[in-house]
C-alpha cells in the first residue's frame, strides 16, 4: 500500500509518518512548510519517504504528484490548525482548509484512488453546554472561522462521496497533544512559560471543557480507519478524558512544581465554545478501537518530552515571535 499523506511534517501527520513508517508502509509527503510544518519533525525518516514541498491548493503540482507517485490511499492531514489565528485573518483558512480539500478530492476522484480519509475535528459540531455528546450524525453547527472552514472540508469530501463515488472516510478527532505540538496551542505553550516562570495567560476564567487525545493514539486510530473503515462513513475519535483549561494549566504546574500565582485570566476569546464530548461507539463496536493513554500519564511524558527538547521549541517561538510581527503588524 503506498499512501500520500498531506500536512506530514505538521504536529499530527508527523506521529503518522513515524507510525506508518514503523508498520513498513510506503509513503509519499506532501506539506507545504508553512510556519507550522518543520521537517525536523520526521528527521528519523527522512530517508525512507518521498518528500514534496508542494500547497494543496496548487492543482497542477498536486496533480503532478499524483499522475508520479500513484498512491492507493490519501491522508489529508494539512490544514491552517489554530483557532487564534483564524479570528484574526481567515483568509489562509479558507484557501488551505476549504479549496486545498476540493482540489485534493478532484485530484483524486481522476485516480484509482482505495480510500480518501479526510481529517475534520470535534469542532465542526459546535459547543456543547456541561451535559451531552456528539455523535458522528449530529448535525454541524461551527463557530469559529477555523472551525467553518473544517466544516466546509468535512461536508466537501462526504458530497464528493455522495456524488463521485469517491472513497472519502471523515474523521473527527477531539483535541490532541504530545510530543511536537507547535507552542503556541495550549499545552506547550503552558509547558515553556511554567519552565521559564512566566505569566500564563488563561482565557476567561479557563472553565471551557476539552477531550484530550494523546496524539499517537489519534493516529493510531487513523491506521486502524485506514485499515476496516468503510467509504462514506464518518468516525469520532475521543479519549474522554475531558478537562478543564484550567485543570490542565493546574497539572502542567503540579507536575513542574511551580506555583499557581503564574496564571493570569485574559479577557474571553470571542465565540469561545465552552464544550466539546465525543461518544465513539461506533469505532470502539467496529474495529473494537480505545484510546490507551490516561491523561495523567500522556500530560507527564508530554512536559517530559518538552523539557528534553527545549531548543527546538525556544527556536519554535523566536520565529513565531517574528512571524506574528511581520503577519499581523
Ligand atoms: N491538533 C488538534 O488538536 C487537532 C484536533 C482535531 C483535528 N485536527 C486536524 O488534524 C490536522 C493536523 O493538525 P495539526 O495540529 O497537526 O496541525 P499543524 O498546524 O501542526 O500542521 C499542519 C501541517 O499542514 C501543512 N500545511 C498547511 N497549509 C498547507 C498547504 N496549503 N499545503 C500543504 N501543506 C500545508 C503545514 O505546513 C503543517 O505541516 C488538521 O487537519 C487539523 O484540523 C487537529
């Protein structure tokens, strides 16, 4: 089986690529190395995949790629990922998230393509208040720019299944985290500030509830879709191990040894949405999956890992530093 992985040197496609690589799959990388993507991420596998600095929304080097390459199956991980960032300017949401995914799925349905797993979130749902769950036949209600944009991709690929017959499998994860998450989504940028004894800033009063999934049971799950998912079906993957924002800045802290007078509230982000929960029966009853790692043992190796590789993410944030100044001056 050779798959085309889109977005493998970001956070989540990278634990992919290692996995995949680990099981002897034959891989081809597409990523477009924005601020996000870094190839030091997959430097153990460097030689043993094909790479291609390439942006999913250029048809005709993707179309390159594929008459090349020939995969059986698509990946498509890449994405423009942070909520933050989409409030400020939608625009590279719209173009990557919402046409990179159609001229991927176009692409594709001119190939012999096996399957088209097509990555969404929990966030395509909306929020939900302290009771309930989503299920994958739950409408879609979004609320963020990042969050529409996903929900655009998400209901591209199922159409494109619907009218093309195209083998498109969506997959809705909940929030991940582990080793290589660019700091600045929560986790590790709680990690590097507690580290330096910086303020640590916490949205509202840090009471909206996130499902943290450890980043190599998502993939896991992933291969698992790969593997027994069925074309035109769509699986949550969830851990439920849900937290508070500010439970998790509290364990970070407890785990640092470093104390609670570091956090300070910030304003709200707008359209914050206060829950999401997955129920994931349906991949636990067809492929008898279940998350394996507990949050509290996940959040440990995670800061342990950060501490370990500390100059990569000192680097992380001297360009982002930068980046935010020459993006959004
Ligand atoms: N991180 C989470 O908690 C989470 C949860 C649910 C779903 N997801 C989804 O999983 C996927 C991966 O998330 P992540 O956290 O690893 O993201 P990330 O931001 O770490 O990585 C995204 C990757 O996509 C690449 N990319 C961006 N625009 C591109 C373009 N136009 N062409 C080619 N490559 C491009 C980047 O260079 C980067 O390597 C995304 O689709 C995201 O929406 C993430």
């Amino acid at each position: 089986m050779k798959i085309l992985v889109t977005g493998g040197a970001g956070f989540i496609g990278s634990e992919f690529v290692r996995q995949a690589i680990k099981r002897e799959i034959e891989l081809v990388v597409v990523d477009k190395l924005t601020y996000a993507g870094d190839l030091e991420r997959l430097k153990e596998v460097k030689d043993t995949i094909s790479f291609y600095k390439a942006d999913i929304t250029n048809k005709e080097f993707i179309g390159y790629i594929f008459q090349k390459e020939k995969p059986d199956v698509v990946v498509h991980w890449a994405a423009e990922s942070h909520v933050d960032r989409s409030i400020l300017d939608a625009t590279p949401f719209i173009d990557t998230n919402v046409k990179g995914t159609q001229v991927l799925l176009d692409i594709a349905k001119k190939h012999d393509i096996e399957k088209f797993i097509n990555i969404a979130t929990d966030e395509v749902y909306g929020e939900l208040g302290k009771e309930g769950e989503f299920y994958e036949d739950t409408p879609l209600n979004p609320s963020s720019p990042y969050s529409v944009s996903k929900a655009s991709a998400d209901m591209l690929g199922r159409a494109y299944y619907r009218t093309y017959d195209l083998p498109v499998i969506t997959v809705r994860p909940s929030n991940n985290y582990g080793y290589w998450q660019y700091p600045e989504k929560l986790i590790p940028m709680v990690i590097l500030k507690a580290l330096k004894n910086e303020v640590i800033p916490v949205y509202g009063r840090g009471e909206n509830v996130r499902e943290w999934l450890f980043v190599s049971d998502c993939v896991e799950a992933v291969i698992e879709i790969i593997n027994r998912g069925k074309a035109g079906e769509v699986y949550n993957i969830g851990s439920g191990e849900e937290r508070t924002n500010i439970e998790v800045v509290k364990s970070i802290l407890d785990i640092l040894d470093k104390p609670e007078s570091l956090i300070e509230y910030v304003q709200d982000r707008p359209g914050h949405d206060f829950r999401y929960a997955l129920n994931i029966d349906k991949i636990k009853k067809e492929m008898g999956w279940r998350a394996k790692i507990r949050f509290e043992d996940g959040i440990e190796k995670t800061v342990q890992w950060y501490i370990e590789n500390i100059e990569w993410v000192e680097k992380k944030i001297h360009y982002l530093q930068q980046y935010w100044k020459e993006t959004y001056k």
